[in-house]
C-alpha cells in the first residue's frame, strides 16, 4: 500500500542531537512505516497523519508505544477473541490450549494427525497438546444444515459433568470461532477408538478388539441405551446421529457418545419423542451390528497377516 502525499522514508528525528535516541527513533520509525502499510487504507491514513504532527522525542516514543499497544489489541480482536477457553479447564489444559490456537492452521490437513471425520467436519490430534483433540469444518455449507458449532460445544458443556452407566461425553476445552479461518473446537482426547473405525482397520486395533470381544455385549447395549434414555429426560436433548462412528470406546473397556453436530433440545411444538425413540433404536441396531462383526473378525489371522 502506498499513501499519497507520504515520504516512505521520512525520518523525524534526523536532527536529534543524541545518537543514540537518533537510531532508536530511526528504528522505530522504520518499523512503524512497514508496518502500517499492512493496515486498511483509512486506518493507515489516520495514523500516519498522527504521526507527522510530531516533533519531540518524548513525542515520538509514546506515539511508538500507543502503536504497538493497538497492534496488540487488533491482533486479540481479529484472532485471540475468537478463542474461547472452558472455565473449568485446569492450567495444564489451558496452556495446552493456547497453544493450539497458533497451531491450528498448520495441522488441519495433515494426514499424520487425522483422527476421524464426518460428513462435515475432520477431527485431528496435535502434537503440541496430547490432552486435547480438535474438530474443524471442513465443508462449512454442509455443516450450516445442522448445528452452528457454538451451538454443538454448548451440548457438550451442558453435558461435561454428566455420567451414567459408565458412559459420558469427551470434556469440552475450547471454542474457536473464525469468519476466515473457519471453526473449530477442542476436546478431551480419548485413549480409543469409535466403533466404525475399529471394524475399518482391525490391524491398528487388536488390542480394542481384544477388550471387547471379552466384554458383555447385552450389558453394554444396556449402558449406551440407558445413557441416552436418561440423557433425553435430564437434559431433553436427543442426539440424532448415533451410529457406529459416533460411538467411541477406550482401552478401559469405557464407552462414550460423541460429535453433537445434529443434536436438538426440545422445543415446544417439536415432536420429540420421535427423536428420542430413533435415538434408542440407532443405539441397539448400531450396537448390535458392531458386535456381529466383531465376531467375524479372527485376532489370530490379523497378528498373522502382519507378521
């Protein structure tokens, strides 16, 4: 950008008697003209305006200062505002978090850190934080169908101190919502896998087929039904996408719900029961179909196939 009627080079304190003031102030200014040529043409403008109506030294450094405490705030305004952290997120999870924020550019994408996805959004680990796991839109027409993310974190808030028979939700840890860059929200990270990707690819989970293949198939149906049921009259939300991928088991043999992305609160004049008994059955057929294949799958000839 180039503002007219501005001398790029101008140096307002080359008659300074100090030299070393001099050089400070010929640094500051040239690093203030390079950097307010990044700024919109107005906003631009009126600070180069403020700028040459300065003469004094002391003048100068705390038009420098002013400066960098606006850049300071723009930067919080466009990119750190739109990071919201769960209060109850403990210190480690809070640096892990801010953390994050910087990075999340360069990980969406990246195969190496892929862990899931939908049909609108991915979710991906980050080495930078091995407590968290991040879901991003990736097709943000298609996401605008069900619910807007801030809606979707706050489910999983409601729900962050909600256990029932052994199952619950991943904790939610923060929201980011970005008009250019996307949304995004991070989460607890579970030491597991969801239902469909176990059946998907067996050689990267023997040791989750193992677990299960020894687990009480009746009484985990009964646990996820029971968890939805009493989630419905708790909280009045239905979940509304409870297949196999959505389903989340860890190396405890714990289970977990995840990605309210089509999620619903009851309102008046919403059938809701309807919800609630596709729920329900989802939950029983989804189950039962996952452990009928599980049944197919021979541990023997997937260590054998790798050997």
């Amino acid at each position: 950008m180039s503002i007219e009627g501005v001398p790029q080079n101008s140096n307002p304190a080359a008659d300074s008697d100090d030299a070393t003031q001099k050089t400070n102030i010929d640094v500051a200014t040239e690093k203030f003209y390079k950097t307010v040529e990044k700024l919109p043409t107005d906003m631009a403008s009126s600070w180069i305006l403020k700028f040459e109506d300065l003469d004094s030294e002391n003048e100068l450094e705390k038009f420098f200062n002013e400066f960098d405490t606006f850049l300071q705030n723009r930067e919080l305004a466009l990119a750190g505002n739109s990071l919201e952290i769960h209060p109850e997120a403990d210190a480690r999870i809070r640096e892990e978090v801010l953390k994050v924020h910087e990075y999340i550019k360069k990980t969406f994408g990246d195969p190496n850190y892929f862990l899931g996805n939908g049909a609108t959004a991915e979710v991906y680990t980050l080495p930078i934080a091995p407590d968290l796991c991040t879901k991003y839109i990736h097709s943000q027409d298609a996401y605008n169908e069900n619910n807007h993310m801030r809606k979707e974190y706050g489910f999983l808030d409601e729900l962050h101190t909600f256990s029932h028979a052994g199952v619950r939700t991943p904790k939610p840890y923060f929201l980011r919502i970005h008009p250019s860059e996307g949304h995004s929200y991070g989460m607890e990270r579970i030491e597991g896998e969801n239902l469909s990707r176990i059946l998907e690819e067996p050689s990267k989970n023997i040791e989750l087929i193992t677990l299960l293949k020894t687990l009480d198939r009746q009484r985990v149906e009964e646990s996820l039904v029971s968890y939805v049921e009493t989630m419905h009259k708790q909280f009045k939300i239905t979940h509304n996408d409870l297949f196999k991928r959505n389903i989340m088991v860890d190396t405890e043999g714990n289970f977990y719900i995840i990605d309210f992305g089509k999620a619903k609160q009851q309102e008046i004049g919403e059938d809701h029961e309807v919800f609630q008994k596709s729920d329900i059955a989802r939950t029983q057929s989804e189950v039962r179909s996952f452990f009928k294949k599980l049944d197919e799958i021979d541990i023997d000839d997937i260590v054998i196939s790798d050997s």
